[in-house]
DNA sequence: GCCGTTACATGATCTGGCTCAAATAACTGC
DNA sequence: GCAGTTATTTGAGCCAGATCATGTAACGGC
C-alpha cells in the first residue's frame, strides 16, 4: 500500500503580525524579548468582554444584539501564571473562553508525570464542552500568564446550541479539528524522533503565536524546556539539548522562556524529515 | 501541585453479551474463537440499512418517519477485508457510517510506519464530518473485516444537522467524546510504557467489543500482534513479547489474531500502575 | 492431508533518549 | 547591585525497547 502522505493543514505565516521590537535592535539581547501584557488579575472591562466574545469562533456569525445578550450568561474570572482554572478530577460543568492570556491544558499521571496538551489562546474554549457520563474533568486547566476567561455553565451553553444551530456546527467544526490535530499529535509520538516533535512543535506555535521580529519569528509567550518537553513526550534535559544543537544549527534563538524561529525552512525539513533516506 | 488522578470513564462490562460458544468446551482452542461474520460485500439489506440509521447514535432521538426520509440520503457500500474506503490526502466530501464490520482509521508515517488511530464498529461514524480548510483526509480509512458502510455528502450532512439541533448536539458529544479518548492515548504515549500501553488498549478493546466466552472476555474480532503493535506506538516484536509474559502471567489466552482476556484485574493492575513505586 | 503463506516467538545486539549529577547563567526581589 | 531562586546546559552511564535474525506454528487453499 502507497498512501498520499502530506501535510494537509495550511502552514503559511502571512497571518503574523509584524511588531516593531523597540528594545535591542542589535539582537544581541539576553533579555526575554517576549512581551508579557500585565493583564488587571480580576476584571476584563465589559468592553474587552464583548469584543472577546465577538472575537470568539462560535459566535462571530451572531448579530451584535444577541452576542451583547449573550454577554449577560458569562462570567469573567482573572487568574494568576500557574494558578489553576479548574483540576483534573474535579466535577465538570462549566464551559471556559479564553479573553486574554494563555492556559494550559494538561494531564496528569500517576508517575507524577505531566502532559501538556495544548496551550490555548484567546478566543479558544475549554472545559465541559457537553453534558457527558460522569461529569468530571479529565484534564487540568492552569493559567499559563495572566488571564483573563469567561465562563458559563454547561448547561445553558447547551441551550444556546440549540438556539442557534450555526454556531453548534462552528462548535462542531472547531472540535473536529481539535481532534484532528490530536490525532496527528499521537502519530508523531508514535513514529517521529523528539527532534522531529520538537520542530514540529515549535512551528506549530509559530504559527499560533508567532509573532515577526527583527530576528525571526518569536513565539509571544513564555516557553520553557520544560514546557516544550511537556509537549513532546520527552524530558527536560533532552529538549534542553535539542534546542541547543536547533541554535547550533542556527534554526532558532533562544534564552530563558523564549525562543525565535530563525530558520523556519529547517526545522520544517527536520519536523517532515523520513528517518530512513 | 497535587491534583486529583483517575480512571474517569466508565469501565463497566456489564453491557458485554453472553455468547454460548458452541466449539471447544474444553477451552484448548487452537483455532480463532473469533466468529467472522460473512457479509454480502457490495449490499446490505434495507432493513439492516434502517435498523443501523437507528442505531447511530446521531438519531437515535429521531422519531421513524425522519428516520425513514433520512435513509434515501444514503446510499451503501461494501469492501473486503483489507480494502481501503478512502486514502489520506483524497478529497473529502464524504461522511461514512459502519453498518457492519469494522473499519481501522490510520495515519501513515513518512518512514513507512502506519498508526492505527482507532477501530470502529457498526454505528460509529468516520470520514469529512465538516467543511473545513482544504478538504483533504488526513487519515485513511481501511476496512479491518468484511464492511458495509452508509455514506452521505458531508454537505447534505450539514444541512441535515441545521434541522436538527438535537442530532448536531449529539455529534458533537462523540467528538468532543474522541478528543477526550484521544487526548488519553497522548498522556499514555507520552507518560506510560509498553506494557502499560497494551494492557490499556486491551482493556478498551475488551470495552468496546469484548464478548464473554467460558474462558474470559473475547476480544471480538481479529486482532494480530502488529495491529496491536500500530495502536501503542511500538513494534510487531515487542508486542509479542508482552502479550507472551502476559500469557505466562495468566492474564490473556491468546493465538494468531485473537486474543481472550482471562485476567481484567491483572490489567487493569498494570494499565493504572505507577512505574515508582 | 499436504504445502505455501502468514503470523508469531524469541534470542542477540544496538541505541535513542532517560536518569542521575553537577556546574552555570538568567531572572527576581529587596 | 547583591543574594537567592529558578532555568538551562552538559556530561556520563544505563536501560527499555528497537533492530536484526532465525526458527516455528497456525491457517487457508487445493
């Protein structure tokens, strides 16, 4: 059997916008270039709570009068970097919307190991999306920066579907391709070497958070060795050598908790690469 | 950080049936317990045709009249062990529906390696569930037994989901059901070993499609030790290996490309186990 | 019932990446 | 600016599991 192989999702960068890094044109900077934005811990202003909701997938096809009624269902909560959201375990009702900052999703297992899922953006969702079986959740979510999300409960999130059938299928259509994506998560852990999943994810992050710098693409977010190891199933010391020799090679800069994409071409040819050639 | 860990899904096998195994009382089988059920390849009748559109979780909350209108959007089709239904990167436009046998969903590796992402039974749906991006699959589906599948236009689908905001919620509970199944298979990729591994994907196997037989829970359908191999990210050899200690250890009877659980708390010991202990 | 084919088993060897350990370097708070 | 803390780097040894190799047993076809 000899399938079409290949990547189907779209990679292109021309989406990143360009920030003009006032700080270190000389690039010789060892300070994190990654701007952190000092969000107020525990209020969004109803203003930025509407344009997130405008800005969220679901209801981007909802009339400004509904999403302004809508508004009124949402709750809005500020958490602190590492405070966590809600805990694996825990009793499951509630459904989640980034505003601003970025949360983790992870997993937990019994060697004490953690998995980290995904880091999510504003605008993304998480949390008890339906009213399933026994309602726990099986994930924790911890607050990566400061952020600012919005919540309601399940159930009246399931009564809204049912109201608006457009935005059920754009929930449909978000999960599905969350599945997708997870599901290529676990053929790379499955078939590809860390340093294949390690440039792979890294351009999936450029492409999610990128942000364009003088240097290269900078991922707009605090991002450990540890986080990357988190994400690819390996441990610390192994990303930590694997961004070592990336920088060696001059596909990335990196410092403590940033990194710039400096050679995009690369990596892409390591992330895709057949081991046997 | 000490959050609460669990097994959150169900694990009841009480649904399991009770088939009389006619052969073999004895229990020293050398030949497959498995019963492969011969399906006409290129039909399935149309009674079989309604009474699995009913089974579909989908519309299950349809009344039978819509049921009935439903079924001419489908039409029907039949593959051969071994046969693929679509190959990743083809077009996709198309939503199956197993009707009978089962169907292997993978992802095909640049190295050669193939990744068995999961295997369906009869109501479980597969193929382009949206519209999304650039419409190609991403995996490829291959009938495992004798299939036959429904099919519809991923569009007439959607249609169909716009008029009934029940069904599309529906849909969208086994997605986000699979991403929480999937995300599972990550951790475990990311966190467990081997053995771990198989005795996990034994035990969902036996969940999903298990049958009680005189000897123990009947995995029921063909399963060979490379299948097993493509679910947990490991080789044909290494699986062997496992599945003999675990053999030895009297957990499972097994032979060529069936396998009978005769030790669930055995595994469920091992699935769950912290590696320190 | 025999033969060819296809799974499966198992030994021997090799290695990517984990573990343990210890030294630096970057940030933070004061 | 200094001290303490936390992230990162790098080395050395080790091991789970991959690879390579070979033998054997089950099954399907005729």
């Amino acid at each position: 059997m000899s399938p079409n192989i290949g990547t189907v999702w779209s990679d292109s960068i021309e989406h990143l916008t360009e920030k003009q890094t006032s700080v270190t044109a000389m690039s010789q900077h060892r300070k994190t270039p990654v701007q952190v934005e000092t969000v107020e811990p525990a209020a969004c202003s109803v203003d930025l709570r509407l344009s997130i909701l405008q800005k969220v997938p679901f209801f981007s096809d909802l009339p400004d009068a509904e999403i302004r009624t809508l508004n009124d269902q949402f709750r809005e909560y500020g958490f602190q970097p590492g405070e966590p959201i809600y805990f694996s375990g825990e009793k499951a009702a509630t459904l989640y919307v980034v505003a601003s900052g970025q949360v983790k999703l992870l997993r937990h297992s019994m060697s004490g190991q953690d998995v980290l899922l995904d880091i999510l953006k504003p605008g993304d969702y998480f949390g008890s999306l339906t009213t399933l079986a026994d309602e726990l959740y099986p994930d924790t979510a911890q607050a990566h920066t400061a952020v600012c999300v919005l919540s309601i409960q399940t159930e009246a999130f399931r009564t809204l579907l049912q109201q608006y059938p457009p935005v059920a299928l754009t929930v449909l259509d978000i999960t599905a391709r969350r599945l997708q994506e997870t599901q290529e998560i676990v053929r790379r852990l499955s078939a590809d070497s860390v340093e294949q999943r390690i440039a792979a994810v890294l351009l999936k992050l450029a492409q999610k958070l990128g942000e364009i710098s003088d240097e290269g693409i900078l991922i707009q977010m605090p991002l450990s060795r540890d986080d990357l190891a988190q994400m690819t199933g390996t441990t610390t010391e192994t990303a930590s050598r694997i961004i070592s020799q990336f920088q060696k090679e001059g596909l990335v800069h990196s410092g403590r908790k940033w990194i710039v994409i400096t050679g995009r071409p690369g990596l892409k040819m390591i992330a895709a690469a057949a081991d046997t050639v």
